[in-house]
C-alpha cells in the first residue's frame, strides 16, 4: 500500500523530511525550512530543503538551502530576521566524530541562497547531545537562544546582543519522564484570550529511548511560565501534552510572523515508526499551521492552537462520502446528543473513530484494521485526551490524504495521526447515543497544486 500525497500540507516532492527548521516570515512569504534528505526518502544526509509561500497553504519547494557536507550534517535550528533584511540562520552541526555544536549562516537574498561562517561552529560545548538552536528576539532587546542538552533532559539558554557573542545565562529542566530525550525548543510569549495578559511558554519535544523505550514514541509538550535574567523558569512539576495525537513532534513557530502571532509548523510524524510509513517517492509532512495562544480555564492557563484552514463547503447530516482532502466542521447540540461518533472508512482495510463523550470528557482518536496493523505494530491503538472547558458541541477534523488532525473546544484539545485511509473516497457516518443525528459541513478542499493562482484563498492567521 502507498498512501497519497497532502494538498494543501507542506510535503517534499520527493525525498526525506522530519522536523521544521529555520521558520521566518520575509518579503511577504512565509519561508519553510525542514530536516530533508537530498539523496533518499530514509533519515540520512541531513540538510536543510526549503519551501515557501504566500499563504501557509500552497508551497513552492526551492532547492536544497544548507546540504550536508563530508563529516558534518546540518541538524535542527532557526531563522532570524534582522532589521535590514539579512537572515540568520543558526544549526545544529552534527559532526561525524560526535559532536554537535551550534554554527551560523547567513543569506541576503531572503533565504536563496546562503554563506557559512567561516568561524563554525559558533558555539561549541563538546557535547554529543547540544542541538536544536532557536533564537528569539527579547523584549527589550537583544537575543536568547535556547537549545537542548538532550541526554540530560534541559533546555540551556544563551544570550547576545549581536548574533555574535553568545553569554550561557542557564538552564531549565530536567523535569517529566525519565528515558526520553529532549529535543527541539521553543520560546513563545503568548496572549491570553480575553485579557491583555501574555505569558511565556516553552515548547517542547521528547523521545524515547533505550531497550525498553515507550512504545507510544515521541511527542511534543508544554510549559507555561516565565523569562527571568534570560532563562525560562516555571513552577510546574511535568510537562503538559501539546497533542494528544500520535504524530506532532519537533513544532517551532515563525520568526517575525505578521502582528507578533505566534504561528507553529510541526512535523506530522513519530520516530517510532517514522520510517516504514509507505510513501514514494517522498515521506515526511508537517501539520498545518497552527496560531498559538492561552485560555484561562478553571484558573490554569491551557495551550489553544487555531488551524489555517482552507475555506469550508456545503452542510450534509449523517454519512457522507468524501474525497480524502477535506475539512469537516461537525456540530451536535450538547445536550441531546451524549456520545458522539465519527467512523471514517476508506478503500484501504483500515478504519478511524473519533469518540467524544461527555461524561467520561474524553475526545478519542483510534485506527484500526489491516493496513494500520501492517504499518508497524505499535501503530494502531486509540488515543484519548481530557475534554478541558465546557462541552461545546463542535469537532473541526482536517483530513490530507494520510494527514487527520482534529481539534475540539475551540483548539483546546487536539489530536494529529497519520492515518491509512488510502487514496479513495471516504465515507464519513456520524452517530450519536441519541437519534439526534450530528450535522456534518464538509469543505472538500479545493487546495490543489502549489502556486496555482485559481485556487481560492484562505483566511490569514489571526494576529496574537
Ligand atoms: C528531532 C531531531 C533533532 C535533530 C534532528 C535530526 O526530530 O532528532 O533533535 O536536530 O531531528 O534530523
């Protein structure tokens, strides 16, 4: 079996892809940069692939920007753009002797085309485990990089004036499970709805490791808390699930995004199975774009996480037959309905079932059938998060060929899987405990080819 292509989620023509790398807004275009592969469709030879584009739903792919070269590749990092238009990027090389350290390039073309320094790596602490840079600019001037120790499970922080001189300022962590590690962070200072309130969250990526690794695999996670003399402190006694799905990891947001908003791009897979998941001749996507912001429920800050959508279709109620490519707004009225059940069936012999039940307040995703159990053993299974906030009655779930990503009470609660659905249509039955049949609107998603002008247009993320 081969699963289809995405159409309006960043995926490479051809060849490897894993985590987001070096995400900027510049000259009107969101830049994409990504872990990619330029010789296979396995991890491998890492570098950096580049896209683009206007609109966070079509993608141009460039050429390769940042290639592996003899003895080192190109790991994780980040993008900054400076006040006269030049961009910094600063990486991960992992050298072939075990060290990873942090180096720089820079581009003047708006990220075409880019000249190494010839002082890397820029910061070195002879670790094996020292990776994933992500520079944010700070209120108030100057420049924090965050990157991982990721053995010993901590975040460490730098701080320059000029991109140049870097000064460790400490650490945060370790706190959470043990036997993963820790990999790509991310500093946000977000809003809280409703209020004028922003906060600091550091965003988080773990995986497990050794003999007995959780078969679960990697995930992302969340902690709410503050910026005190350039590092990151938090109260919190464990890290807070960002997804509860089983493919989002490795999630960064954009530099300079459009009004400050904090626009997130995760890479929709899971390293525990990542390499067997039967594409060609490409394997690798990213989650769409999501608008990161708070909520106070109940006195906790929660993490909410709004998609870019394409625009929505017609309303259907009960099953419905669908191309793969589609979003589907399903609406119930909370207090007739009970349980709700979505059942998606493909031509593949696989299933998926997305439950939300009110009195256990659990929203479920599971797959199931032959072509999941074929994947990878660990891969079929049922996920279920807490319903966080009053029950709301609405479920978004965003379906891309072998992409679903459902989001429920208003991007509280969120749940991305690669599902193996197959390239057919799709038939969609809602049920409910009651006979009161949950209406289905689906937007068949005319997204199609990317830089294709008469394609309709999406809305703008909202600005933070
Ligand atoms: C996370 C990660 C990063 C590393 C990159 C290598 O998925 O392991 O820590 O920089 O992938 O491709």
């Amino acid at each position: 079996m081969s699963l289809p292509r995405p159409r309006f989620h960043l995926a490479p023509a051809q060849n490897w892809m894993n985590d987001p790398n070096g995400l900027v807004f510049a000259d009107d275009r969101w830049h994409a940069f990504f872990q990619f592969n330029p010789e296979g469709n396995d991890w491998g030879n890492m570098s950096w692939g580049h896209a683009s584009s206007p609109d966070l739903l079509h993608w141009d792919e460039h050429p390769v920007a940042l290639r592996h070269r003899p003895g080192e590749q190109i790991f994780s990092g980040s993008i900054v753009s400076g006040d006269d238009g030049t961009l910094t990027a600063f990486y991960t090389s992992a050298y072939d002797r075990g060290i990873q350290a942090q180096s720089r390039a820079t581009s003047v073309d708006g990220g075409f085309t880019w000249t190494m320094d010839a002082a890397n790596p820029v910061l070195d602490r002879t670790s094996s485990d020292f990776r994933d840079p992500k520079v944010v600019r700070v209120p108030g001037g100057g420049w924090l990089m965050l990157a991982v120790e990721a053995v010993e499970r901590r975040v460490v922080f730098y701080a320059s004036d000029d991109l140049t001189a870097w000064r460790e300022t400490g650490s945060f962590g370790p706190l959470g499970p043990e036997g993963v590690v820790w990999e790509c962070p991310d500093l946000v200072r977000l809003p809280v709805e409703g209020t004028t309130e922003r906060a600091w969250v550091l965003l988080l990526s773990t995986n497990p490791v050794g003999d007995d690794a959780d078969p679960e695999g990697s995930a992302m996670h969340y902690v709410v808390g503050d910026l005190d003399d350039g590092v990151f402190r938090s109260p919190a006694v464990d890290l807070r699930p960002l997804d509860h799905g089983r493919d989002c990891y490795a999630g960064v947001t954009f530099d300079s995004a459009p009004g400050g908003a904090a626009v997130m791009l995760a890479w929709m897979g899971n390293w525990r199975y990542a390499h067997v998941v039967p594409t060609s001749p490409w394997r690798g996507a990213m989650s769409l774009p999501r608008t990161l912001g708070l909520r106070r429920i109940d006195g906790v800050l929660h993490l909410v996480q709004h998609p870019v959508l394409p625009p929505p279709g017609a309303v259907e109620t009960g099953a419905v037959v669908i191309e793969p490519h589609a979003v589907l707004d399903v609406r119930w009225d909370p207090g007739a309905t009970g349980t709700v059940r979505l059942r998606l069936e493909g031509e593949a012999d696989a299933a998926v079932d997305v439950v939300h039940d009110p009195v256990a307040r659990t929203l479920s995703v599971s797959r199931s059938g032959r072509a999941a159990d074929v994947l990878h053993p660990d891969f079929a299974g049922i996920r279920s998060a807490p319903l966080v906030g009053p029950t709301s009655g609405a479920v978004t779930l965003v379906l891309d060929g072998p992409l679903l990503e459902v989001f429920s009470d208003d991007g509280a609660t969120v749940l991305s899987h690669l599902v193996t659905l197959g390239a057919g249509p799709v038939t969609i039955a809602a049920s409910a405990e009651t006979d009161v049949v949950p209406s289905v609107r689906v937007g068949a998603v005319r997204v199609g080819a990317t830089g294709d002008p008469a394609q309709e247009g999406p809305a703008a993320p909202a600005a933070a």
